[in-house]
C-alpha cells in the first residue's frame, strides 16, 4: 500500500512538472522573435549595422568578451 501511494505521489508531481514546463515554453515562444535590439547610435552603433552578418556580430561580441576577460581584476585593501 504505501508503494501504491509513493507511485501516484511520484506521477502526480511528474504531471506538475510537465504542466509547468509545458507553460513556460509556451508562454516564451512568441516572445523569441521580437527579441531583436533595435538600432541604435549609441554605444551598439557599430554592432548593429545594417551591413554586418549575424557571423561578424557574434564574432565581435565572442571577441569583447575575451577581452574582457583578459583585463585584471582590482582588488580591494582588506585591513
């Protein structure tokens, strides 16, 4: 008996789970295309130019990344 309750336990809380996952894929599908930045002149100017392939993009983005990266970090005096 109790393997019988620990069983419906186990499947009830799987339908949750996948009622949830379920929702939330959902619920981002239609957010997924509009999540292009628009244009701007600031600082992203020159990363979302018109002319630019996604490819160069990612590869400038890959490329301040390590840059950043590569910069020591400071370190506070602990006294």
């Amino acid at each position: 008996m109790k393997g019988f309750f620990s069983l419906i336990a186990l499947l009830l809380s799987l339908a949750v789970v996948a009622f949830l996952v379920k929702k939330q894929i959902t619920s981002t599908q239609p957010i997924a295309p509009s999540l292009q930045a628009p244009a701007t002149h600031g600082a992203q100017g020159a990363a979302s130019a018109p002319g630019q392939s996604p490819t160069q993009i990612q590869q400038q983005f890959k490329q301040a990344l390590q840059d950043a990266m590569q910069q020591p970090r400071t370190v506070a005096d602990e006294k």
